[in-house]
C-alpha cells in the first residue's frame, strides 16, 4: 500500500470542499479520479501534495503519515505533482527547468536522471536551448510532466493533463505514462475529463461528488466499456 | 569552458583588476576617495540586486544592514581598537539580524508586499531608534553612539590584528575594490550552483518550487541574510571612508537609493546594479556640488523616466537592443552565405 487517505477534510477559509475523502492505492497502481467541476478533484490533488493543509483526516505514503508535511517535504519523499496550467518555469531553458525537478536519491545522479527523461521525451530533447515559457501549451505539458519525473517520484498526481493539448501531445503522454507504469512500477493517480484518456490509463476510477468518493469501478468494468455508460448515470 | 564564458568572467575579471590596481596611480587622493565611496555603493547595490534580482525579496529597507554594519563597526572597533574583529562583526550582526527578521517573514508566509513593508518599517525603527540616542547615557563600552550627532573620528581599518599599521586612503579604496570583486565574482559562483538555482525558480513561482521538493523559505532566508552580510560589508567600508556615521544611513532616502540604482542598472542582472550605483552617485556628487537643481528631485525625475521609457533597466535594454543590432547582420550574412551553398534554398 502506497497511500492510504482516511477521512480527509480540506477547505478553503470557511467552504469545505473535502468532506471525508477515503481510499487506498497500491504499489504500481494506476487510478482515475472523475467528477464534475468543483467537486473535489483538484483539491483532493492539492491536499494530498500539501499545497493545502487537510482540516482533518490523515494521509499515510508508503506507511508514514505525512498529513502534517509541507509540500517540499512530501515532493522529497516521493510524490510528484504535476498541476493544472502545467507551472513550468517561463525564463528558465527546457534543460534548466529539468535540472530542477532532479532530486537526490540514492546513487541517482543529476546527469543521470536528466539523461532518462530527455531519452523518454525526444520530443523535449530537441528544445533544450528553449526558454520554457516559449514552448506550445502541449511541450510545456510535457515539460511539466518531465520535470516533475527527473525526481524519480514514486506516486505521481496527474491533474488534468491533457487540458488544452493537441492530440498528439496527448498520445505521447499516454505512451509514457503507460511505459512508466508498466516498466518501471511508477504509482499514478489522474484527476482527467477526459474519458478516453482515463480509460486508456487507468485500472480503476473513483467518482467523486460534492468532496466524497462516491463510487469505484473496477479495472473490469473499465475494460468492459462501462464507464461511459456509468459516467453517464453518476456524472 | 567555452569561449562565451571565458569572455563573460575574463572581461569583467580584467576591468576591475585593471581598475584595482591602475586607478591609485592615476588619480589625485580627492578623487580616488570619491571613486573609493562609488565602489562602496555598489557593493551595496549588489547587495539588493542578488535578493531582489534573483531571489525576488522586494527588501526596501537594504539600508538598515548597511547602517547595521556600519554602526557595528564604529562601536566595536572603538572599544577593541583593533579593526580585525569589526570587520567580522560588522558583516556578521546584519546577517543575524536579517536571519532573525527572514525567519518571521518567510516562516510566517508574509506575502511579499508585506515583505517589503516590513523591512522598510525596521530601517524606520533603526532611524529613529539611533537617531534619539545623542545623551551620553547612551554608549556602549566606551563608544557614544551619539544619536544624531553621529559618530565620528571612528578608528580606521588597519592591517589584521596589527593596530598601528592603519591603511591609508588609497589602500582602502584597494580593499572596496578588491571586496566588490570578491562579492561581484562570488555572486555569480552562488547562481552557478543549485542553490543559486533553486534561488532563482523561486523568483520565478514559490509554490512551484516547493511541489518539486525544495524549501522555498530556506533558501530565502538563507538569500535574505547572505544579501544583508554584503550589505553590512559596505557599511564596514562606508565608515573608513568617512571616518564617520549617523542616523541617515539608515534613512529612507538612502533605502529609496539603492533601489533606484537597482532598477535603473537592470533587475536580475549584476553589472547593471554597478552602473547604476556608480553613474547616480557620482550624479548626487556633481549635482551637490551646485544649487541649481535638488538631488532628489532629479532622482525622482529619473526615477519616473526608467519606469515609464526603460521598465528592465540599461543593462537589459542595451543587451537586448543593441547586442541584437550589432549580431542581426552577422545572422544575416550567415543566411544568405547558407542560401548561396549549393542546395540551398532561395
């Protein structure tokens, strides 16, 4: 068990906007999140990194409660967030911003991490020199996506990210996404619109309304093609 | 190391030794002690540019780690008499202050606006506080502070740990020098680093900094304090060159100054902060020197002029502007020498 959220609460001043969120993920698992806009979703991402502090209710990762932690402690642990609107460095070139989602770990060097991403993202490799903040909407998606993986999380927190991305970008971060999760074991939660993509992604989706998880379908529902008709009743 | 780099650290590495040692055989004392105070300035307008420039702390009160530096220097050098461990006071009691102070600050989430409310308060304090000391109940050991009196005949740098052997103008100005290449060049190997890194991302968004597993208030505070050690380093020097300080160092005006000089040089550069703290100073110089026009009111005037004409400052304006003219028509010859090769496109 990679993370375990139990009754967790989040607002913001006086709105609550989580109200007893609980599930598990385990080690390796891919899991959607769906809901409607202003349900939860993005919050949930938020709590769960620490961007916002939960009221009440606890986050266990990889067996420590990390509910208390600020944001750079839980990213140093092991959780890569890759927010909504990308929030890539602007003035910074592609390979600075990559250098600077590198964290130590191990005997992973910085070279040596920078050097797997740019192979897993030809298409960034070719814009080093770049000032992020000149690249389309969908490279800067990858670059957000590729700065955040140069940290060698363990659970990454994907919030909508194939907003706004031309159909391309989107495959090619299906295919990494895919490939990580497959090959190396890399834990994914996605918060996403998008039907196709989750499905594509996930082995299992929760719904969640008005900041509760409501439902679940699991991975056989979604290979059955349920969750369009489910999605269609719930959301 | 490319040839880029080598020009960039070459070129400014030769100037400022050429100036070291070349301007006390050329100048008369007079002037070599107004070019000691200008140096002195951009020391301290260095200062600013690396925590304003690249750490994005909009600190309006630089000038209270400078009046600190000073004052710790003055009062200690008074009572050890020896100017060694000043030296060390004077650049390490700012750092402490503003450590203390960046703590309250950044650990408290202070947005930045208050930021610099805050820190322009505190120089306001540290005015006003040292400017009401001038009864001689105020000392400390055996230095009068003197409130606004000030604080004269304030003993002179001498060479380490040897009292009798005082320097003299010229070799004051060698270590104003000598220290402002130090911090320029110093400056310059902290943004090479991670640190420097990590500094400049913050700048860019806190928050972002911290999704990928940084401390941002660290590094600010850590940014904050090493901005007011240098500041407190040009205090140390400010007061050699006078022999004397009081309450208006830590005025706003001598805060606004620093800013302006920040800004008309170019925010997020290093050299631009050196022009522009040398070229006003010796403006404020030329012009107390006649009544025709008030200092501030030109400084103002300029003021407004960068803000609406030259928003970035000289320094990026003219790396902008003119460094593009000058390399177009290089670029241009390169295209049509491309276009001309067989198979190339017309």
């Amino acid at each position: 068990m990679i993370l375990d959220v139990d009754d967790l609460h989040a607002a913001y001043g006086r709105i609550p906007i989580l109200n007893g969120v609980s599930f598990r993920v385990s080690d390796g698992e891919t899991v959607g999140i769906l809901g409607h806009n202003g349900m939860g979703k993005t919050t949930l991402l938020k709590t769960l990194i620490g961007h916002l502090s939960a009221t009440a209710g606890r986050i266990r990762f990889s067996g420590t409660d990390v509910s208390r932690w600020p944001s750079y402690r839980r990213a140093r642990a092991g959780i890569g967030y890759v927010p909504q609107g990308r929030m890539i460095f602007p003035a910074l070139t592609v390979y600075e911003n990559l250098r600077m989602g590198f964290i130590a770990r191990g005997d992973w060097s910085e070279e040596n991490a920078v050097n797997d991403i740019r192979a897993r993202f030809p298409r960034l490799d070719t814009l080093l020199d770049r000032a992020g903040g000149t690249l389309s909407g969908g490279e800067q998606q990858l670059l957000a996506l590729a700065r955040t993986l140069c940290g060698h999380p363990k659970l990454l927190l994907l919030d909508e990210p194939t907003e706004g991305i031309q159909p391309s970008i989107v495959d090619d971060i299906i295919e990494i996404l895919d490939g990580l999760h497959r090959f190396d074991g890399l834990t994914i939660i996605v918060v996403e619109q998008s039907l196709d993509f989750i499905s594509a992604l996930s082995q299992r989706v929760l719904l969640i309304q008005k900041g509760t998880i409501t439902r679940e379908l699991s991975a056989e529902q979604l290979s059955a093609g349920a969750l369009a008709d489910e999605l269609g009743e719930t959301v | 190391m490319s040839v880029g780099r080598v020009v960039s650290y070459g070129v400014p590495a030769v100037i400022g030794l050429a100036l070291l040692i070349g301007l006390p055989q050329l100048l008369d004392l007079f002037v070599l002690l107004q070019v000691t105070l200008y140096v002195v300035m951009a020391i301290l307008a260095l200062s600013l540019a690396f925590v304003w420039g690249y750490g994005g702390i909009l600190c309006l009160g630089q000038s209270a780690f400078f009046g600190l530096g000073a004052y710790a220097y003055a009062i200690t050098a008074f009572n050890i008499g020896e100017s060694s461990l000043p030296v060390v006071i004077a650049i390490l009691l700012p750092t402490l202050f503003a450590a203390a102070l960046g703590y309250l600050m950044f650990y408290g989430r202070i947005s930045e606006v208050y930021v610099g409310v805050i820190t322009l308060t505190v120089t306001l304090i540290l005015f006003n506080a040292v400017n009401s000391t001038a009864s001689p109940e105020y000392r400390i050991g055996s230095a009068l502070i003197g409130g606004y009196n000030g604080l004269p005949n304030v003993p002179s740098l001498n060479f380490p740990f040897d009292p009798d052997n005082t320097l003299q103008p010229d070799d004051v100005y060698m270590v104003a020098m000598a220290t402002l290449l130090i911090v320029y060049f110093g400056i310059r190997w902290i943004l090479r680093t991670r640190f420097g890194r990590v500094l400049v991302a913050i700048r860019e968004n806190e928050r972002r900094v911290e999704f990928i597993g940084f401390d941002a208030r660290l590094h600010k505070l850590a940014a904050f304090a090493l901005g007011a050690g240098i500041a407190g380093a040009a205090g140390c020097l400010f007061v050699n060159w006078g022999s004397y300080v009081s309450p208006t160092i830590f005025s706003m005006i001598q805060s606004a100054q620093i800013i302006i000089w920040v800004m008309v040089g170019g925010v997020g550069t290093l050299i631009g902060p050196i022009l522009g703290a040398v070229a006003l100073s010796w403006l404020t110089a030329e012009v107390g020197t006649q009544h025709v026009i008030n200092a501030d009111i030109l400084f103002g005037g300029i003021l407004i002029v960068f803000v609406l004409l030259v928003p970035r400052g000289l320094v990026p304006m003219l790396t902008e502007h003119v460094w593009s003219r000058v390399m177009q028509p290089r670029r241009k010859v390169a295209v049509a020498a491309k276009l001309a090769a067989p198979g190339g496109r017309a």
